[in-house]
C-alpha cells in the first residue's frame, strides 16, 4: 500500500528527513515513532503529497507521490493533530464539501455519512457547526472528511493531541477497526503508549533517520516490553 | 470546474455567515455613505444660508452714517462699541468694523474656516465696496462723466465643461475612487480569509490534501473575492446614490469659490452604456484585485502578514486616483 525508497527532504540550511525506506501493507498499522522534530511530520507531508522530496520515491496504493499526485490523494485520508475543519459549515456541510472532491454525491455521499457516522459515534455532531462543537467532536469531524471516501491508506500524525481521555480512546479503537477493515495505517506519535496499542510495526524515527524497523513484538522485546525503552537503546546506538 | 464551484460556494457561505463582517462590508457603506458624503456640505450650505438670511450685529467705531445706512442695508445691524477688533476676539460679534484715517478696517475670526464670522465679514465687504461703488458713481455723475466709465468691460467666466461632466460634479471623482475603495475592502475581507486565514486557523491543509489542483483551489477563491468586492463596491455605490438622493431632496452640495453648488449624485443619471462600462471596470478591478490579493495570502504565512501585504496595494491603487482629483476628473473615467 505504502512503499518509500530512500525519501529524501532537504531544505536550504537542513535536511527534514534522509534516505527513508519502509513500506506499509494492507491491514496494518505502522507506528512511526519519535520525538519532536524527528521528521515524522515532514514524512507524512511527503507521501500525502503536500511537498516534494527532494530525492527517492514513495507509491501510495501504486501511484508515484510526484508523478501522480491527485491519485495518491484519491486514495489516502490526512489527519494531523493542528488540523481544523471550518467554524461557521455545521459537520455535514463539512463532510459534503470534501466528499464532493472523491466524486460522492446524492446516494453515494448518504452511505459514506450513515457509515463514517456509525464508525465514529457522531450522530449529535453532525447538524452542529464546528465552531459549536468541544474539541472530540471536532476531532470527530477531522477525521470523518479524512476517511469518507475509505481511502487505502489513513496518515495520522500526533492525531490524539488536545483529546480527552474518551475522544482519545475513542480514536484508538477507530484506528484498530480501519486496520481490521483491510486498509493500511501509517500511525506517528511521540506518545510510545498509544503505539504499544494500536501498531503491528513500528519505525525509530530520529533526526530524520529510520534507526530502526521492526514488528511490534521485535520491539518490544528490544525494549523488555517497552517500546521506549527500545527507542532510547537504539538511538544512543545509532 | 465543479471542484471550483464548490470552493466558490463554501467561501461566500463562510461570509455570509458572518454577521459582523456582513454588516462592516455591506450594510456599513450603505449607511455611512450618505453621512460621510453629504452630511457635511449639507450641514455646511444650511449655516451659510441661514447666516446670509438672518440679521446679525457687527461692531462699529467711527463710521460715517452713510456706512451705517449701507450695513443696515446689507442685513446688518451695526452696535457701537469702544473697540471693535477685541469685541469681534472675545466673540461678542461676528465681525466688526472700524473708520479711521479714511480707511475701513474689517474684523473677523476667520482662522477657524468657513464659518458665520467669515459669512458676516463678507456681507460688510460687500455693503462696503457697494457704497465705495456707489460714492464714485456720484463724483463722476458731478464730474459731468459717465458712471458707465467704471466698466469699460464687462468679464464673463463660462463654465465650457461638456454636458455629462457638468451633470457629474464632483461625482466624477468620487465615484472611481469609492468604487476602489470599496471593490479592495470589500476583497480583501475574503482573499485574506481564504488564503492566509485559513493557513492560521489550520483548515488549508485538509484541503490540500483533497484530489483538487492547486490552481483551482487558487481560482475559487479568487471568484469569491470577486464576487464579495463586487457586491462591497455595488453596497458603496448604492450608499453613494442614496447619498445623491438625500441631497438633492434637502439641498445639499459643494460650495465652489464663486459660491455656485457642485452637482453631486442626485443630479447624476447612468444610461445603459454608462452602467454596462461602470460595472464592466468595476468586474475587470476586482478581478485583478482579487487575483492579486489570493496570490499575496497565500504567500502570506498569518492572517497578520497577509494585511501588512494588502495595506500598499491599497495605496498602490488610490494613487492614479488622487491625480484624478486635481486634473479634470472625467479625463480618469
């Protein structure tokens, strides 16, 4: 589903990320693990096509990040913890407005909102306008336009940040229900935890390196059951 | 196109769902334009009107009766007081006047512009220099001269404007340079919105990262600020007219210096072709405008940058407008 080949991004004084090479199958989850300003972000950035690498390749669902990029986003959904959706539309009007990018409309556009409604539990958020809604719900709403067209691939970067405990459980087992629908989930965090939870492979991710790649077990094992135990090891190995 | 549409329609519901700023772009101009425009001359043209008809004092001192005679001729009522120059400075009376060594010396408190002092010295100037008239008038007649030798020539100033400019006034300025005003204001409430706002308050991406070419992200957003430019500059124009129309109802207007009233909207009619041209230029500015200020917002990194950005254009395009007001002003329409 994702495949990256020595991804590279560069910009004028530093380098984001080098020589990334890693791949994402279907139904999995693949935790991209490491602190702030690790280059988890700009990796993400790359493969949803919203800057170009500067060196390497990444396919997403088998089109070429570069060469290809309304295809990729065809078949990709983005949630980023900073993401917001419009104050002043209620949540359907927000849902319509992206669906109608992925081509659903009338009929088709109903069953993607009556299944993304169920999957999320947001019944109560949809006829509210976001600006109305507490900081779950539109979290809710956020990830709802990322997933109404069941892309093939779901990027979340530091999804969970400013949840609250229930819209962050919430979305935990959301993640565990897309990866067992068939779809691949590129899953990065700094929070080792959430990882430990909902990953089947993880990747150390460190000034803007893979350090490491690994099953979740292979991981854990590393660390003596905890995945940062097994960053910080592998780091100070690096 | 349709993924166009759909940007252009979300933009224009996100504004029309906004109170404040739907008051500050459409309903304000409407409202303030009249007053802002009209008030003042009106209320200006009233006084000066009012001061022409009544009669109000003016302090003498020394002056023969044939000048009282011809100040109470004028609408004057003249009071004789020791010092005329510090009655007028303590503001007793509106003007004074003063005989001494065969000169008039008229007194006013005219530093503070147009105003009943100045109205009441110009009435005295006028009894004055149509006694002086007057008094020559009778040495020549004594003289065994013509009068008439006090005009060999007659002067005549005509006003050679064609028609449209003369039924234009001072509207011929204005009506580009609000039109511009408000086309910019109007715009840039939206293409900053859209554009560096929306960067700010975290939505771009999401829709970047939707199925949708940059240039047409970039195109329904410059149509939204089209449209809400437009529909700023109609609001200023309609405010502008109605403006035009409270004047013409209750008089207003702009006093030139040789006291004749500047026509100014009320007096003012577009034909078909004139609408079709005022409407057409006003499309082609906002467009521009509109493209203009998307590409700077999206440039922009904060809503902050992005009106640090539009400030000088602003200014950018009001300056060939500020030649128009001291040239001829149809020549800039």
């Amino acid at each position: 589903m994702v495949q990256a080949e020595g991804l590279t991004k560069r910009y004028r004084k530093a380098v984001a990320v080098e020589g990334l090479t890693f791949g994402v199958g279907p139904g999995e989850v693949y935790a991209l693990l490491g602190p702030n300003g690790a280059g988890k972000t700009t990796t993400l950035r790359l493969l949803s096509t919203l800057v170009r690498p500067s060196a390497g390749r990444a396919l997403v669902a088998g089109f070429d990040v570069v060469r290809e990029p309304l295809e990729v986003r065809r078949n990709l959904g983005l949630v980023n913890g900073g993401m917001r959706v419009y104050e002043r539309l209620t949540g359907r009007e927000v849902l319509e407005f992206f669906a109608g990018f992925y081509g659903l409309k009338g009929r088709a556009f109903l069953g993607a909102l009556d299944w993304v409604v169920d999957l999320l539990e947001m019944e109560e958020t949809l006829d509210k306008k976001v600006g109305e809604m507490s900081t779950g719900m539109r979290q809710k709403v956020v990830i709802a336009r990322a997933i109404l067209h069941r892309p093939k691939v779901l990027l979340l970067d530091e999804a969970t940040a400013g949840l609250d405990i229930f819209a962050r459980r919430a979305l935990l087992d959301f993640v565990k229900a897309y990866r067992d629908l068939g779809h691949a989930v590129i899953y990065s965090t700094h929070v080792m935890g959430e990882a430990e939870e909902v990953a089947d492979r993880v990747g150390f991710l460190h000034r803007g390196r893979l350090v490491y790649e690994g099953s979740k077990e292979e991981a854990l094992a590393l660390g003596e059951g905890s995945l940062e135990r097994a960053f910080v090891r592998q780091v100070r190995g690096a | 196109m349709e993924a166009v549409l759909r940007l252009f329609r979300k933009e224009l519901i996100q504004v029309f769902r906004d109170r404040k700023l739907l008051f500050s772009t459409l309903v304000l101009p409407v409202l303030l334009m009249p007053v802002f425009m009209f008030g003042p001359s009106l209320f200006l043209s009233r006084l000066l009107q009012g001061a022409a008809e009544r009669v109000q004092e003016v302090a003498v001192a020394g002056l023969p009766e044939e000048a009282l005679k011809a100040l109470e001729a004028a609408r004057l009522k003249p009071v004789p007081v020791p010092d005329p120059e510090e009655a007028v400075r303590e503001g007793r009376f509106p003007a004074g006047v003063v005989f001494r060594e065969g000169a008039y010396r008229v007194f006013g408190r005219l530093a503070s512009g147009l105003g009943e002092s100045q109205v009441v010295v110009e009435k005295v100037k006028g009894a004055l220099q149509a006694l002086k008239e007057a008094q020559v008038a009778e040495a020549l007649v004594r003289a065994g001269l013509p009068k008439e030798i006090l005009s060999p020539f007659a002067v005549e100033v005509v006003d050679a404007s064609p028609p449209k400019e003369k039924a234009g006034g001072l509207l011929g300025f204005l009506l580009p340079f609000f039109l511009v005003v408000f086309v910019l204001s109007g715009g840039q409430v939206v293409a900053v919105d859209a554009t560096a706002g929306e960067k700010e308050k975290g939505t771009l991406e999401a829709l970047l990262a939707a199925p949708v070419p940059l240039v047409q992200v970039a195109l329904g957003k410059t149509l939204a600020t089209v449209a809400m430019a437009l529909l700023s500059g109609v609001a200023g124009l309609l405010g502008l007219a109605l403006g035009g129309a409270w004047s013409a109802r209750f008089g207003g207007g702009v006093l030139t210096e040789r006291g004749e009233t500047l026509a100014l909207g009320g007096q003012v009619s577009l034909d078909g072709g004139s609408f079709l041209a005022l409407f057409l230029t006003a499309f082609l500015l906002a467009l521009f405008m509109g493209a203009v200020m998307v590409a700077l917002g999206l440039y922009a990194r904060s809503f902050k940058e992005a009106q640090s950005y539009m400030a000088p254009l602003q200014l950018l395009f009001l300056l060939p407008l500020s030649k128009c007001a001291l040239t001829v002003a149809s020549s800039c329409w």
